[in-house]
C-alpha cells in the first residue's frame, strides 16, 4: 500500500478513536456510581449483551493474535476458534440465569462478590480476586500490545516513518486510560454494538479478498502450505494432536471461567434475555473468527510462494496482509473494528482488575469497600493499566500467546469455583480455595520457571485438571455445606 493508502488507514484509525473518546465524555455524565462503573446499571438489552459478550472473546487476541498462529503454527489454533463457541453456550446454560439472578439479589457488582454469597467465604472472594488480578495483567497485556503492533505498522506505511514499539504502547496507553477511565464499562458496552456490526461485515468483505487475492483462492493456498509443511496445513497443524487437544478442552471448558464474559451476563436487564443473547454471541463470534483463519493462511502462503516478504514478527501477520492485499478503506475498516475490539475488551478487563482491587479485597480484608469507590475505581485503572503495558513491552511473548495464558489462568482458576460450584450443591469454600491456590501454583509455576510441557500440551490445561481434580477430591470428602436459603433456592432453579 503506498503512503496515501497508508494515510487513509490512519486517518481512519484517528476518526475512530476520536469517536471512542466522545464515547467515553457521553459515558461519564452517565456513571454516577461504583454500580454503574462496573455493572452498567444492570441495564444491558439482548443486543449489547450478545455483542459485548463475543466482542471481549474475540478482541486483539483473535484480530491480531489468531492470524499470527496460523500463519506461525499452521491450522492448530482452529481449536481454539471450534472451542470458543461452544464454551459461551456452555457459559450461557449452566451461568446464565442464576448467576444474574444471584448478582441481583445479593447486590452484586463484581464476579468475587457473587462467589463470597455462593461459598459464604471471604477468604474465597480474596483468591478469586488475586487470580482475576493475575489473569487480567496477561489478557490486557495482549489487548495493549496487539494495539501497538498495529499501530506500529500503520503508521510505519506513512510518511511519518517507524515508530519503536514504546512509543506506540505509550500512544495506545493515553487513549485508553481516557476511555476507561471516564466512561467505565459503559463506554466498553455501548461501543460494542457499533464496533460488533463492523467486525461482522469486516471479517465477511476480508475472507472475500482472502479469496481473489492468491491464485486458485483457498484451493492454491491450501495446495502452497501442502507442499511446503503438510503438517501445517492438516487438522492438527505444528503443534501436534496432544497440544490442539488441550487447547480444545481449554478453550471449550475454560469460556465459562473468564469473569470479563461472566460479568456480562451480570448486567441484563432481564434474566429471560438470555435465551435471545446467546445465538447473537455465537453467530457473531463464528463470522469474526473467519478472518482469524483466512488471513494466517493466506498470509503464510504468500510468504513461502515469495509474493511477500518474510514478517519480521507473526503478529504483523494481519496488519500486513490488510495493508498490502485489501482496498485502503477496507483496511480502514477493520483497523477500525480492531481498535474497537481492543479498546472495549480492555475496558472490561480494567472493570475486574480495578473492582478487584478497591472493592473485592478491601470486603474480604476489613469487611468493607473503600470510600469514594468511584475515584479509586478510575486511580486503580490507571495504575492498572501502567503495569499491563510494561508486561506487554518486556516479557517478550506474542500477543496469542500472552492471550492463551490469560485464558489459561482465568480457566483454571474459576472453572470449578463458578461453573461447577453454582451448579452443585455439595461444593465447599474449602474445595474452592484449594482449586484456585492450586491453579495458580501449577499455571504460573510452570509460566515462571519456563518448564517445557511435553507434547506441547498448554500448561492452562494441565492447570485446569488439577483443580477440577482438587475441588472434586475435596468436596466429596468433605461434609456437605449449608448454603444460604437465597443461594439455594436459585441453584435449585
């Protein structure tokens, strides 16, 4: 793309975030509480709803970070696009209503305060808050890097010369703290719906392109990455059957484990719109995940016919080939889309990790939440947001894979405590601490040390087992708990 493509992708890049900006300013006159910061007035319609749950699960990690694994590992992420959509019905049917119904009658504004009224254990709100905590510095990292990655390389494509990947962070930063922190998860909902209907049709007119920009279409792609790696292009892609396996069960499992999807369901306005909300999440979903797939493929055959240059990073993968092979406008189009998803997952992420801090740990610690909890909300989202952006620069990873860690400590951590916890009766506070301590050592032990997993097996995985694995153990064992009369009667439900 020559410099006047180029600009025109940044320009449009420039009117979108202009237009988040007067999101968050018509945002702010509408948070008047912590409620409507975290929760957004439990006020969310079907449509909202359905997008800003498929939104948060596609977001950067599958704009930018899918099309890099592909292009990277051949079709062994398709596990994660199969597994992802069949997670949110899980979500949707064993969470859906009661933990709405839960949210409103303990008057809940966070997923650690329904879990305290689920296992009438402060010290289990306290663990579900750290591990969302951990979780979120992994997630938003990606979120924040897979910005500034294509923010590097749009402007790259300009007059303007090479930004350093800082410089593009720090960018990515300021707009996204203002966003945040004027508007709350209010901004992040109602720019869903837009930016949702962008991705759909974004993804659609770019999987059309995919299809006329190499010879023979996706017939003459295939046959290109065959005759280079056969694996690459088989179902199981580099990275072998047991390691696609274990994305599979992460992915399909662990969706009911992310507590920035969980809150979501949180906010309708009303429980029996869940039934409605539910195929809008998973059609959008699937539509979007077309450019996941087509632009690695396309992206990878492209390199290894020579048509394109060898990428200097497999994240570059998508903004490249959108850049290089799509009509500027289109191009315009999805970088839009993009900053979109980007910026309003982020935001839910910032919502769980703030409310963890200033309003989950202080109830389990001292019994209360902070005063003025609307101001430490905004101070803590940026602080948040500071150190997110300093994992993002120096710890060296691709935004999937900072993604699928993410995914991986949510899963392990929450998965038995809410998905299996609020569905049976017989789950005790001490199986649920035990599960998430459990999760943590094994997920981060094994992110920490750089143990190698063999078979390529995703440590998340193997994190996720062991605390199903604890928190059956221990809850059989132990003598079955009395739960509130509220709790019960909406488990029963």
């Amino acid at each position: 793309m020559d410099n006047g493509g180029g600009f025109t992708v940044l320009i449009s890049v420039v009117v979108y975030m202009g237009i988040c900006i007067f999101v968050g300013l018509w945002a702010l006159r509408k948070t008047k509480s912590s409620t409507d910061f975290f929760m957004a007035g439990r006020n969310l319609g079907v449509i909202v709803t359905g997008f800003a749950v498929f939104s948060s699960i596609m977001s950067g990690f599958g704009f930018v970070g899918g099309p890099g694994l592909v292009y990277h590992m051949g079709m062994s992420s398709m596990w994660m696009v199969i597994g992802a959509p069949m997670g949110t019905c899980i979500s949707f049917y064993l969470l859906g209503k009661r933990i709405r119904l839960l949210a409103e009658l303990k008057n809940s504004v966070s997923l650690p305060d329904v879990i305290a009224s689920r296992y009438n254990s402060q010290a289990s709100r306290f663990l579900a808050s750290v591990s969302i905590l951990l979780g979120v510095m992994g997630y938003l990292g990606t979120q924040i890097l897979a910005m500034a990655t294509v923010l590097q390389d749009i402007v790259g494509n300009t007059s303007i010369g090479q930004l350093n990947i800082e410089t593009c962070v720090a960018i990515s930063f300021a707009v996204l703290v203002f966003y945040c922190v004027t508007g709350g998860i209010i901004a992040s909902v109602y720019t869903d719906v837009v930016q949702g209907f962008i991705m759909v049709i974004a993804a659609l007119l770019v999987f059309l392109a995919v299809t006329t920009t190499y010879p023979d279409g996706f017939m003459g792609i295939t046959q290109t990455i065959r005759t280079d790696d056969p694996e690459a292009i088989s179902p199981w892609g580099t990275v072998g059957i047991l390691g696609c396996l274990s994305w599979y069960f992460l992915f399909t499992v662990g969706s009911s484990g992310q507590p920035h999807v969980i809150t979501k369901l949180m906010m309708s306005k009303r429980i029996q719109d869940i039934r409605h909300t539910l195929p809008i999440s998973v059609i959008g979903y699937s539509l979007t995940a077309l450019l996941w797939l087509s632009i690695g493929l396309a992206m990878r055959a492209l390199v290894i016919s020579g048509r394109h240059s060898e990428l200097s990073t497999v994240d570059a993968a998508a903004p490249q080939f959108l850049q290089a092979y799509t009509h500027p406008l289109l191009a315009g189009l999805v970088f839009a889309a993009l900053f979109a998803a980007i910026m309003s997952t982020a935001d839910g992420f910032l919502n769980i990790g703030s409310a963890a801090i200033i309003h989950d740990i202080p109830q389990s610690l001292r019994g209360k939440s902070l005063k003025n909890e609307l101001f430490w909300a905004r101070t803590t989202t940026v602080i948040i947001a500071l150190i997110a952006s300093l994992f993002a620069i120096y710890s060296g990873d691709l935004v999937a894979i900072m993604g699928v860690f993410g995914w991986g400590t949510f899963a392990a951590a929450l998965v038995p405590v809410v998905t299996i916890g609020f569905n049976w009766k017989r789950a005790t506070a001490f199986a649920a601490n035990a599960a998430i301590i459990s999760s943590l050592v094994v997920n981060i032990g094994i992110k920490l040390f750089e143990i190698e997993v063999p078979y390529r097996v995703d440590a998340g995985a193997i994190a996720l087992l062991v605390s199903l694995t604890i928190f059956f153990g221990i809850s059989l064992l132990s003598k079955p708990p009395k739960l509130d009369n509220e709790v019960e009667a909406v488990m029963d439900l």
